[in-house]
C-alpha cells in the first residue's frame, strides 16, 4: 500500500508541482548562461585589449621603432672624388694642366755663362744652369705636368762639347731641367742625329736619370713603340705624349724607328709616320691615357706665320681624331694658335732658352710663348675630355743684360726683361702673331700668374 501510495502522492503533486520544479531549473540554467556569458565577454575583452599598461607600453614601443626606422639615417653614396690639380678653374670632375714651350737650344756663347770651375769636372759641377731656370719655376708649380723640348744631344760628362752645326751640350742642362720642375721632354728634332745613335743613348740615359719621362728617339726598337703615358702628379688622370720631326737636316739615321718622324706629304713614308703617331696615341689611350697630346718639330725658322708644312701636317693630324692638342717647336719663332676640326693647334713656342740673335730678321730668335694648356673632363670616362683653356705668356731669353728665362707679362713678376718700351713692343707683337688665325679669346687668354695666385690665396 505504501508503494502505492508512494506512486499516488508523487503523481499527486500534479501540475503545480511540475510547474515549480521548472520554473527553478530554468533559472538556474538563466544564471548559468548569464555567468558563462559574462566570462566569455571578460575573456574577449582581455583577448582583445589585454592588460591596459603592457597594451600602452607595447604601443608605445611600436610607435618608438616606427620612429626609429623613420628617423634612421639613409646610406648616402659618397661623392665623386674631384681632381683639380693646380688648373685655375677646373670646370669638371678632373683636370690636367698641361705646361709646354720652346726649344733648349744651347750654343757656346749660352753655355759659357753658366760654366763651373773646372768645365771639364764628370761629378755634374761642370756647369749650373739653375739660374738660367730659375724664373720658370712658379709657372711649372702653377701646372700639373710640365714638358720641355730637348733640341739637340748632349755629350757625355766632362765633354768635349760642340754647337752648331752638329751639337753636343754640356749634359747638366738635363739636370738643371730636372730641378726646375719638367716632368717629360720630347727629343724627336731636326738635331735628333747631330752624333747618331751614341748621342740618342746618351740623352736617354742621362734624362732616365734624372727621372725625367721622355720620347722622340730612341735606344731600342722595343722603346721605339712603346707610347709615353704620364700620370699627372695632382691625380686629375694621364698624359699621352706623342711627337715627330719633319727633318734630321739631310741626314739618316741607322734605322727608321731610331727617331719619330712626321715627314712632309709627298715623301714615301710620309703615310706612314702619320699612321705611327696615330697608332702611338691609340696605344696610349689602350693603357688609360684620358688625353693625348702631340709635338710637332718643325725647320723653317724665324715665321711669325705657320709654314705649308705646318699646316697641312697638323691638320691632316687632327682629322684622324687621336689628339686633344698639337703643338709645335723647331721654327725658333712664336707663331699662332688655330682652333681646326674641334682641335687646338699651337704652331710654334719659339725657343725656352737660347743665345741671343742680333741681325734684324733672326731678332724673333730671342723670343718664345709658354703655355698652360688645360685639359677638363672625367677620368677614365672616353669622351669627357676636351681642353677647355689656353693660358699663354711671352717669353724672352734674358733678364736685365743677363741670359734667364724671362716672362715678358704685364704684370712683371721678375721686372722687365729688357725694358719697359721694349718689352711692351715685344709683347704686342707675339699678342698679335697668337690671335692672327682667329683664336678666340674667351679660351686663349694672356697669362698674368700675379693675378692668378691672387686670386688663388683670396679662396683659400
């Protein structure tokens, strides 16, 4: 009965008590879904916002190394090294200053002046030609490279010497050359042969000596192609020097490649010394040489105009496209400057440093023109370079009575030469012999070295 009873009273809660019962497991699952929501939701928030410091110092810390990178300093390539050299307004990356003029031409009555106590002496006291020099030295220092022209052999130390007409100097000349500051000198002349092939090898050696780069004749064969290339000591890029002469005065030398020639049109080898000079200046270009220059020696004396030879060899030597410049030596007269076919032609320098002449037409003898030709451009970069400047001053061959190289400038760094009427009547004339071919003037400009080193301290 009990267990009926049991089952009676259970089924007799009925409804209501089925009713109560719900109603409390449905709040209890309210609550339960409440709090689970509420811990999902605080779970989110701190998913997605986390501790509020470490949120802060993690921002703070990514906006620093935005910054960081922001503010980081960007490689910078670093500029392009420029060589100037001593050029006065180097118009590009690099620069070569290129200092030329006439001839050495040494007769007794010039090598006398300097003689030693005993001319005879083999240790180099012979003679010191220093003095004679001497004045020249501020305008080399105002150059980069600095080539003379080496008219005639020289005999060895102790003598015995000779002048004209079949040379043979005191060979202290070379070591006085050395000192006044040349780099190079050319020796293709028309006294290449004055003592054949023994005086070529004393020149070379002695000149090698001294350490003085050179070219014209030779000792070897092997020499004989090889191309001069001179590295400017103020490192604005290499010198390629070439030359040749129109005459050895009738006579021959042993072999064809002992001296370079540059024989007229007409003559049989005349094609082919144009093509070994061209050769030359392509090889030197082959081994780094940005610019090449080439000297002409020239025989018709005392012009104060280029001669037919002159012409027709220097412009047949521009239309191969291989030289930057050409000048000349050998008429023992200044003669003008011409702008052809895109190159610069300097026809005659005169004489560096001579004996002086006393007959009325032989008076140009005593007279030169040095120059600073400025070459600009990229170095090693084909193409770049060009000259860009032609710095000339007038020269004459002695100093107040006594023989010395002697700028003959309006600016009279060392005095007047002669005098002053004289010097200005020298001057005007070589002035106009420079311009007679229409060289213009924006590019070929009077030399005043005081001005110059003037305005040189003013920028330092």
């Amino acid at each position: 009965m009990s267990h009926i009873r049991g089952r009676g009273q259970h089924r007799a809660g009925g409804p209501q008590s089925y009713a109560r019962a719900h109603t409390g497991i449905v709040a209890v699952i309210a609550v339960f879904v409440i709090a689970l929501a509420a811990a999902l939701g605080v779970g989110v928030w701190l998913t997605t916002h986390g501790d509020s410091k470490a949120d802060t110092d993690s921002a703070a810390g990514h906006t620093a190394a935005s910054q960081t990178a922001i503010d980081k300093p960007k490689a910078t390539p670093k500029p392009v090294a420029e060589h100037h050299g001593n050029s006065p307004d180097c118009p590009d990356t690099d620069c070569i200053a290129l200092l030329v003029n006439g001839d050495l031409l040494f007769h007794e009555g010039l090598w006398s002046h300097f003689q030693g106590p005993n001319p005879n002496a083999t240790d180099g006291t012979a003679f010191n030609f220093d003095p004679l020099f001497e004045p020249m030295k501020q305008y080399i220092q105002a150059s980069d490279i600095a080539v003379c022209e080496f008219e005639t052999p020289i005999a060895q130390r102790g003598g015995p010497y000779a002048a004209y007409p079949i040379f043979n100097i005191p060979p202290e000349v070379a070591d006085a050359a050395k000192r006044v500051g040349y780099n190079a000198c050319t020796h293709a002349t028309n006294h290449s042969w004055d003592q054949g092939s023994d005086g070529i090898a004393r020149l070379w050696d002695t000149l090698e000596a001294d350490g003085i780069a050179q070219t014209g004749s030779y000792k070897t064969e092997a020499d004989s192609t090889k191309p001069l290339v001179i590295d400017s000591p103020t490192g604005g890029g290499k010198l390629g020097l070439v030359t040749g002469t129109v005459s050895l005065n009738g006579m021959t030398a042993d072999y064809d490649w002992q001296v370079d020639r540059l024989r007229e049109d007409g003559d049989p080898n005349h094609d082919s010394d144009i093509q070994r000079a061209v050769d030359k200046a392509n090889k030197a270009r082959e081994q780094g040489a940005d610019v090449v220059a080439i000297a002409m020696h020239s025989v018709q004396e005392y012009l104060d105009y280029a001669d037919s030879w002159q012409i027709s060899e220097a412009h047949e030597l521009a239309d191969t496209g291989a030289f930057d410049v050409i000048y000349g030596a050998g008429c023992h007269c200044a003669q003008p400057i011409e702008h052809y076919n895109n190159t610069w032609i300097i026809y005659g320098l005169g004489n560096a440093v001579t004996e002086s002449a006393n007959t009325p037409d032989t008076l140009v003898n005593n007279q030169g023109v040095t120059a600073r030709i400025q070459f600009a451009g990229k170095k090693g970069v084909k193409g770049s370079w060009r000259v860009n400047r032609i710095d000339w001053v007038p020269t004459a061959n002695v100093h107040q009575g006594n023989y010395q190289w002697c700028p003959i400038s309006s600016d009279h760094p060392i005095g007047t030469c002669w005098d002053e009427a004289y010097d200005a009547q020298i001057r005007q004339r070589i002035w106009n012999v420079i311009y007679s071919m229409g060289a213009d003037q924006n590019v070929v400009r009077e030399w005043n070295i005081t001005q110059e080193q003037t305005a040189s301290s003013g920028t330092k």
